[in-house]
C-alpha cells in the first residue's frame, strides 16, 4: 500500500495563487488534471525522482472555502541545507513561514508555512 495523493482545498478560480505557492515557491511540477476533472477547477502538483512520482497534492475548489489550519500535508526533503533553502524561497515568495516548531519533533528539523489561501504546510528533513 502507498498514499495516492493529498487533497488540499482552495477558493474558486485562484489556480495562479495556487502555483505560485506549490509550484514557484515550494518546487513542485504541475500536471494536467484528467479531461474529465478539469471543469472542477483547481490544480495538481508533483514530486519526482526521476520518472518515479514520490508526492502528489491536488488542490481542489471548496465552497465556501475554509483554510486549514491543523491538517497539513508534510513533505520530507533530504538536507538541512534544502530545508532552509526551501523555507527562504517560500517567504520570499511572499508566504508566511514559521520556524518556531523547528526542533519539537525528536529527529527532525521542521518549519511550517501558509499557502496563500491560509492552509497550513510543513517541510522536514531527518536531523543528522
């Protein structure tokens, strides 16, 4: 068994939001949705490593709209020197990142961030 993907919600119509932070910001690809979906709005995103897709998250319109401020989806990346890589690109995107919980999870460093549709993010790598 592997997870799929995660569904994160977004408002109507604010796909190029949604890139700038998934994809501008955090470093994901954006793939098409299937033909069949695309009427539904929103937007998919991927991580790979090579042809091998290791992190999928689907933004999906919600209405109304609420972010979440809990439930997260949390993405490993494989040095400290990527995590605070990410977390510069992030808040030079704009975006609110957080470093407060950095050191709270035995064996990680962390930080959290917001989309900019309010939902929370995490990014972590394994503590050497």
């Amino acid at each position: 068994m592997r997870l799929h993907h995660v569904q994160v919600s977004m408002p109507a119509a604010q796909e190029e939001l949604a890139r700038l932070f998934y994809r501008d910001a955090v470093g994901l690809t954006e793939v098409d949705k299937p033909a069949s979906l695309i009427g539904r709005g929103g937007c998919w995103f991927r991580a790979f490593s090579g042809k091998n897709v290791i992190a999928e998250i689907h933004l999906g319109v919600d209405d109304p709209f609420v972010p979440a401020k809990k439930a997260h989806p949390a993405l490993v990346v494989d040095s400290i020197h990527e995590l605070e890589a990410m977390g510069q690109r992030i808040e030079s995107g704009g975006f609110e990142v957080s470093w407060a919980e950095r050191d709270t999870l035995e064996g990680y460093a962390r930080f959290h961030a917001r989309d900019g549709f309010g939902n929370r993010f995490e990014v972590l790598t394994v503590e050497a």
